[in-house]
C-alpha cells in the first residue's frame, strides 16, 4: 500500500510502498476514503517540531472504512463507515471519566509500528497519509451510510479543534467578542464556533487577504490585515478596550503573547496552534493580576463520539461549511504540492482522495 514517509526535516515527504501487519487485538483496519492536509502534519517537514522515530507515517485528519477488525472490537465491523479521531478515548480512564476524553489516559499519543517497509520497522500513530491504517477501535466513530467522508473527513481535526476550542474549552457566551489569530483550517472553524455561539463581533486576524476572505464567508464580522496594522491596537479599537476571547490559531508564541494582549480584563486567550518543540510561552504578570485567562485547547477538548455526530448533524442542516472549506483535492501522490500551496497561502484546506 501507499504510505507517505518522513524521514528528516526540510526534505520532501516520500510516497512508498509499506506492508501493513493484520489488526491486533482492539484494532482496526481502515481504507482511507478522505484525508486533510492539516498545518501541523507540516510543522516536522519545516522543524517546527522535532518528530521522533523515523521513518514516521503522516496524517492524522481522515475518514475511511472498516476492512477488517482485530480480535474484541465489537463497536465496529467491516463496511461501516468512520470517521478518525486522532485521540482515542477509553471511556473508563480519570480524564474520560471528568469530562476529558480528548487527554485519555489510557491511549495516551505515542509511536507504534504495524508497518514495515522490507521487513524494517515504520512508525506512526494514526496516520491518514496512507492507502490503509491501523487504528485503535477506540478512535473511531461510527457514522452513517450515506455520510461522504470525502467531505466530513475534516471533522475529525480541523473542524472540531476549532468549533471545539470555542464551544467546548473556551465556552464563549452569546454577544461575547472574540478575535481568531490565524485564518488557516482550524481558525476559520473557530469563526464558526463564534457563529454557532452567537459571537456578537468575530474579528479574523491573518496576514493573507485571501484568508480574510474565506473568512467573511465563515461569518467573521471584523478583518484585520497583521500585515499591515497592528492587530492588538486594531482589537482593542473595535471592542472598546479588548476583546472577550483571542484565539491563537498558528503556533507560535509570539502570536500567544498577542493574543493576550488583545483581551479586556477577565478576559480568555486560548491557545490552539502547535507550538514549536521546546520553546515557552510569556505573558506580562500584570495580565493575571486583572484576572485575564491563558488557556490550552487541545483537539477543540473534543468528546468525539458525541461530537462528531452533532457536527455532522450541522453540515446535513447546512449550519456550518465543510465543502466551502475544501480549496482542492489530491491524490496522495500530490502532498507535497499540497504542503505547497498551504504554506503560500493558496488553499483553506486540500484532501487527499484515494481510489
């Protein structure tokens, strides 16, 4: 099968041939159907992140279908359809059990390998880039026949980490002001989680005029071009004082920094983006002083079994936009000119799409 490979930063992603192993107990086996091309597949590509063992299988954001289950899966068969999270959650653990599925502890990330490529461990975790993988029935979600995958893969990451950071972890209450840094996949759907909210003003920050556009479709209400203002006084201007809530939505702490500073006293900046390996986040101690909030959202704090399926139910009642954040599909064949177009600035989102 077709497997897309990262070896070492700064050089191309390799599309190999790799053998799968049979699923082991507790996992299944999916043919990939749809996978996003998400910023944070490239961050080792670029050395944002350190990505260690290599050879890794990329991907996380995908949907398929059930070709076969390992011994004990009960919750999904061969034929159905799913759609991948890429955290799995027990359902039994602390963090399940409070609320927190998303930082289950009993399928914490980390590398395993089920593939080889001739007889030499690859590793991965659930990886997307590929014809087929393996995955923990844990991290699927079953959905309905008719549901496209090629469409609703976006759900599992993209779509649910930024709806997710403001429904879910921020809890953004309705005529609440919120600023979004970043108006890349996850950050047109945290516009879309202010919408879902009842946000009053949704201000999108980015410095790619094509980006603001996509986000005026999103139901942003505010545009600032940081490439040619200042977008924390521009913030400041349009809320009176400072918004409610800022999203950090890149990954870097520079734009952290920003985004508190663009919040009113008392209120939130959350940070979404993958930050680089190793580095620290700072804020001026006078921010906490007039009680402002500096908080993590990892995955949008998403309870996938149930939130996938709502989302889902929102694209079928047209209440938030999935094609229109499809800029082009590719074959797997294509990734790095897809890693190409997203670091111009071209595309909100590329799939894959496989035969």
């Amino acid at each position: 099968m077709k497997a897309a490979v990262f070896y070492q930063p700064h050089v191309p992603v390799s599309i190999e041939e790799l053998e799968i192993q049979p699923p082991q107990a507790g996992e299944v086996l999916l043919d990939i159907v749809g996978a996003g091309v998400c910023h944070s597949d490239y961050h080792a590509v670029d050395g944002h992140i350190k990505r260690e063992p290599t050879p890794w299988v990329m991907g996380h954001e995908g949907a398929g279908i059930v070709r076969e289950v390992g011994p004990g899966v009960t919750s999904v068969a061969p034929g159905d359809k799913i759609i991948l999270s890429l955290d799995a959650m027990c359902g039994y653990c602390r963090n399940c059990s409070n609320g927190s599925p998303a930082l289950c502890e009993t399928h914490p990330p980390g590398p395993v390998s089920r593939m080889t490529k001739d007889g030499e461990p690859v590793y991965h975790g659930r990886p997307t880039f590929v014809e087929q993988t393996i995955v923990h029935a844990d991290a699927c979600v079953k959905v309905p026949d008719d549901t496209p995958l090629e469409q609703t893969c976006l759900i599992s990451c993209a779509v649910i980490t930024g709806i997710g950071a403001v429904v879910n972890r921020a809890k953004v209450e309705v005529g609440a002001s919120m600023a979004v840094f970043g108006c890349g996949g996850v950050g047109l759907n945290a516009i879309q989680g202010g919408v879902l909210a009842s946000a009053g003003k949704i201000i999108a920050v980015d410095r790619v005029p094509y980006k603001l556009e996509l986000a005026e479709q999103m139901g942003a209400t505010h545009f600032i071009n940081a490439a040619k203002e200042n977008p924390v006084q521009r913030i400041q201007e349009i809320t009176g004082g400072g918004a409610d809530y800022a999203f950090e939505v890149v990954g870097f702490p520079a734009l952290a920094r920003q985004a508190i500073d663009s919040v009113r006293p008392t209120g939130t900046a959350v940070v979404v983006g993958v930050q680089p390996t190793d580095e620290e986040i700072s804020v001026e101690g006078w921010h906490l002083l007039l009680d402002r909030t500096l908080m993590g959202a990892f995955h949008g704090a998403a309870r996938a079994r149930v939130d996938f399926l709502w989302l889902l139910d929102l694209y079928n009642q047209g209440k938030i936009k999935l094609d229109e954040l499809i800029s082009r599909y590719r074959p797997l064949d294509e990734l790095n000119e897809a890693f190409n177009d997203m670091n111009q600035g071209k595309v909100a989102r590329t799939v894959l799409v496989f035969e």
